[in-house]
C-alpha cells in the first residue's frame, strides 16, 4: 500500500473511532401489522401471480405426480428435468406410473403414438411458440441433442404417452447440451410463498441448483399449503434465514418478461417463458 493512501485511510479511522454512529432503530410495525387468514394467503397469492400469468394447478401430496403428468400430457411437453437426489424427485418418480424400455430420443420431430394408438408429431422445442421467445440455436444452425444415457432409473420411462424424466445427476457442463436445447420444463420445490406480494421463495441447493428453475421455458414450482407466510420478514423470521442461507435466495413472482427491447412485452428471454405452480395440499 501507498504511503499515501496509508496516510488517508488512517485519518478516516481516526475520524470514524472519534465520532462512532449508532444505527437508528428498526421499526418492522408496519409490516408486522399485515395479517391474512390461511385461506386468504393462497387465495392472494394465486391471484397476484396469475395478474402476471402464472398458471396453478391443484393436487395431493398423494397424486400430485400424477396431476404434474397429466397436465404436461396435455400440453404436448416431451422432457422433464428434476433434481433425484431430493424427496421430491423420488416421489416423482415413484408416483409417475408404469415404465417400460423407451428408445433414444433427438431434438428432430418425432412420431409417436397419441392416445388414441395414431401417429401424433412432437414438434422441435420453440416450433410455433410465436413471438418474444428466446432461441439457445447457434448461428450455425440448431445444435443436435444426445440423448440422457438414463431418462429414468434402469433407462425407462413412462409407458403411456408423456414426458421424458431426465435427472440432473451429472455436472452441469454435461448437461448443457441437453438443458439448453431439448429440455422442456424443469422441477423444483419452493420454500413457501409471500401472501403480501405474491412471491414464490426458491432456495436452490447442490441437489436442486437454481438451473432447473431458470433455463427450461417451463418452470414447474412445487408449493406446499403449509408454507405460507404473510410477510417476507415473517418467512424470514420463522425460516431461520439469519442462520445460514444459501450463494442467493429468489423471490418469484412470474414467468420472466422483459420491454427492454422496443418498449415490446416479451416472455422468455431472460428465463423460463411459463411458471407452473402446484399447489399441495394436505
């Protein structure tokens, strides 16, 4: 260091020992004051994130594997990506049906049987998404997808018509082909929502990194009824956070939107394109 510089930075400690400043006093009254029954959190919070589209759905912690496959059937999403080495990947896994041997899969069009027993064509992923959508294809073209070695413990998959589970078991350099040109939709948990802004808390781990909730356009939320909190002081207070938090906590309140470009709403640029919220109740 400078003796300059040495010179000047003792002076201001000096100057800061000598006149030593008392941080003013918290006042969180006016935050502790906001209140909601159960039934009011959920009911505000469905309403302020779907005001943002974020779509809900409804289920048991009994079938909510189930209600999670029936809806992606029927929105024609071909992949899922979920973290195994968590509770809640091995009930989805558990909880995801039959499986039987499936052959490799490519980014290509497939042909694959609908539910009816005729031939149904699954598009390439970004086909017909129509305007404001992200594109990860490089300028040489779309880039090819290898296919995940183990869509599901033993190599299989769901017999009936629905998506691939693709586990996120290996290092993410592995799985960047995959993540960012086949995968469809990613799992996650939540730690509760906000009732007063309508805000989902995700705390990502080593098992569930914040990958699965930000490059798949569809990120799918698990939110359990019991954990709802009014405030986002109360979430923190009862949560413990001063305790020990994670490299970064997210506040979601929808999918990702950007104007930035020509003043022109668009979803998806700068992450997922749809939030789907399951909601599990007791």
């Amino acid at each position: 260091m400078s003796d300059a510089r040495n010179s000047i930075l003792t002076k201001l400690r000096k100057t800061r020992d000598a006149h030593p400043l008392t941080p003013p006093t918290s006042d969180f009254a006016p935050i502790e004051a906001k209140h909601w029954t159960p039934e009011e959190r959920l009911s505000r919070i469905r309403r302020l994130m779907e005001a943002v589209h974020t779509e809900f759905l409804d289920a048991t912690e009994a079938d909510w594997p189930a209600v999670l496959r029936e809806f992606l059937v029927s929105e024609g999403v071909g992949s899922l990506m979920y973290a195994p080495a968590t509770e809640a990947g091995r009930r989805l896994v558990e909880g995801w049906g039959t499986v039987s041997p499936s052959p490799p899969r490519s980014r290509a069009n497939e042909v694959c049987a609908d539910a009816t027993g005729g031939p149904a064509v699954r598009r390439k992923r970004g086909e017909g998404r129509g305007e404001g959508e992200a594109s990860h294809d490089s300028p040489e073209g779309p880039a090819t997808n290898p296919p995940h070695p183990n869509p599901l413990p033993g190599g299989e998959r769901g017999s009936a018509p629905g998506p691939v589970l693709i586990p996120y078991d290996r290092p993410l350099e592995d799985l960047k082909p995959q993540l960012f040109e086949s995968v469809e939709a990613g799992l996650t948990t939540t730690r509760g929502a906000i009732a007063e802004t309508g805000s989902l808390i995700l705390w990502p781990t080593a098992e569930e990194p914040r990958t699965l909730s930000l490059i798949p356009h569809i990120h799918v939320a698990i939110l359990r009824t019991g954990a709802l909190y009014d405030t986002f002081l109360q979430a923190m207070r009862e949560q413990g956070w001063a305790q020990a938090m994670p490299t970064n906590a997210l506040l979601v309140s929808g999918p990702s939107k950007t104007a930035d470009i020509e003043q022109t709403l668009a979803y998806g640029v700068h992450g997922p394109k749809r939030l789907i919220v399951l909601v599990v109740h007791p």
